[in-house]
C-alpha cells in the first residue's frame, strides 16, 4: 500500500479482538513514523466535539433544543438550535471563508476566543434559515466547543481530558491550545514532496479540528462508545440517529459523524484533513469492526471509505486494490473532510 498509493500514515483494524496494525513513512526531519506518535486528526475531532455535547446532555446540563443565543446573546443568529450545530444545518458562514476575506491582522490567529466578537461585530451572512437543509460547515463546531466551555466552566481541552479522554485511557491525545506551534508538534503535515505546510492564521480553532491522537487511543474511543463508558446507550443512539440523508459523497449524516453502507454493511464515521494531515475513523457497531488510519501526507494520503473497510474481506480487497493499481496516478477520493 506504501508504493501503490504513496502512503505515509498508520492503519490500525480490529474485527472481533483480531488486529491488523500497519504504518510506514516520515514524520519529519528524516525520522520515521510510529506507531505511537500523535498526529492531528482534523475534522474526525468533530465526533468527539459531539461525544463532549453527550456527555453535557448525560449530566442533564443542556438539551439539544437549547439555542446558540442562549449562550451567546450577542450572536446575530435566532434560532439556531444545538441538534442544528451538530448535524450542519444551522445554516452558519463557513469561517474558513469569512475570515480569509475579512481578518485584518493575519499576524493573529482565529480562535475560539476572538472569534464570537469578531461574528457578532461584523455579521456574516448565514447561507439559509436554521434546519432548512445540510450544509457542512466548520464555523458550526468551533461553536458547540464555546458553548462547552460556557456551560462546564472549563477550557475545552481540559473538559475533553477530563471527560473523555482520561476515563477512555486516551493517554497520547489531547486537544491543542491556542498559539500551539504545529511545528513543536513530532510529525509534521506535508503536501507529499517533501514540503512541510507552514503556520496558518487559521490554525487556532478547536472543535472541529486540533485534537492530536494516535490509532490505539481512536481505538479506545470506539471502546468506549461501544460499551457506553461515557454515557447511557440511548444518547449514544441518539448521536448516531440520521439527521439528513444523502448529502456529500451520498453520505447521511447524523450528529458529528456520517453514515454510509460499505460493502452490504452500515458503517459510522468520520474523515479529516488539514494542512497534509489526512484521517479515518469507520466503526461498525454491528459486526464489531473497527478501522482508523491516520496520515501526513496531502497527496496520496487518503485511502477512500470503500478500500479501507474493504480490507476486512481478502476478495473485496484484492479487487478494490486491482483497481487502485490501475488509477495509481488519480486523486483518490471518496468524500471530503
């Protein structure tokens, strides 16, 4: 798989308590990658954005009919529900647009912090009136991380140790802080020829991307959700329960994470990327499967939904690999962040 598609990342997959762990490529400075050196995992932070929103609703803290106002006043937008935060239906400006355009001092980065006055000073426009239809929008999550922090009381990445990842035995994640150089961090995103992706003014936010995590600790995660370590059985349903149908790449989405059938199979999950970093978390809460991979690579980094969970049959993925042999020089892809 390293040669056939350039691949620099760790796979990890697990069917009924048999494992099948992979990993080859740089994490920068000509060190190799291991399995156990954390990488950003980009926007599958969303479904633990979503998890931190469960855990709130299992200490009875906050409903998902509670609306962004509510917490933050001074917003410009009615009626934007916290269900519609998570399943992108809010109808928010993507901020990754706005403030390329509008961000006067890019000396100074977007955060969770300047961003609610920055948005309620200058208005962005919102693309249609809450819960009319899905549109995926990163503005929504760095949103629901404010509202966490508002209602615990507590910095996001100390709510997310607190109530995640140390009761999961998540040891080698964490959600970075603002200002934390990407550049201090033991791997390093690159395009795929050897350049490194330099600081970005955009790098600050948290809640839908920033959490840093390894294969083993996605797979804690998937532990965890399975037995409902973190809250009852029903929210977790309640979190999986679609949302909308049939929206990018034919995916449903549910609350932070997407739905797709693979292989005559219902798979849950989530995939990332940002500044060279490429990820996938796929769960299977039925046939007990799990798969994760994590990459730094832009190009080539990126193994698409139906060859990974197509790695659990040899025949399937025997066939899905012949054909990747074929477009070896194409862009893989089979949904985006």
């Amino acid at each position: 798989m390293h040669n056939s598609l350039q691949y620099s990342g760790v796979a990890l997959l697990e069917n009924n308590d048999s494992f099948f762990l992979w990993y080859a490529g740089e994490a920068s400075d000509g060190k190799k990658l291991t399995v156990d050196m954390p990488m950003q995992i980009a926007s599958v932070s969303k479904p633990f954005c979503a998890a931190a929103i469960m855990v709130l609703m299992h200490q009875n803290k906050l409903h998902l009919t509670d609306t962004l106002r509510q917490f933050f006043p001074e917003l410009p937008y009615a009626n934007i529900t916290i269900e519609a935060l998570l399943s992108h239906s809010s109808g928010l400006p993507e901020y990754i647009f706005f403030t390329d355009h509008n961000w006067e001092d890019k000396s100074v980065e977007v955060n969770n912090e300047n961003i609610i006055p920055y948005m309620a000073k200058n208005k962005p426009k919102c693309y249609f009136e809450p819960g009319k239809k899905h549109r995926y929008t990163n503005t929504n999550y760095i949103l629901l991380a404010c509202i966490v922090e508002k209602i615990s009381g507590k910095k996001y990445p100390i709510f997310l140790k607190e109530n995640i990842f140390v009761p999961l035995g998540m040891n080698q994640s964490r959600v970075l802080e603002h200002n934390e150089k990407y550049s201090r961090l033991p791997v390093k995103g690159h395009y795929g020829n050897g350049i490194t992706f330099q600081p970005d003014f955009q790098d600050g936010t948290y809640g839908e991307k920033n959490i840093i995590s390894t294969v083993w600790d996605l797979y804690r995660f998937y532990l965890g959700l399975k037995n409902n370590v973190l809250f009852p059985k029903e929210l977790k349903e309640e979190m999986f329960r679609t949302r909308w149908e049939r929206t990018r790449a034919g995916a449903d989405y549910a609350l932070g994470w997407r739905k797709r059938i693979h292989h005559g199979e219902s798979w849950i999950f989530h995939t990332g990327w940002w500044h060279g970093f490429r990820s996938n978390l796929y769960i299977n809460l039925q046939s007990n499967k799990f798969a994760a991979t994590l990459s730094n690579r832009l190009s080539g980094g990126f193994i698409y939904g139906n060859l990974l969970t197509g790695m659990f049959d040899e025949n399937v993925f025997s066939s899905q690999m012949g054909e990747t042999f074929q477009r070896k020089n194409t862009v893989l892809k089979d949904n985006a962040d």
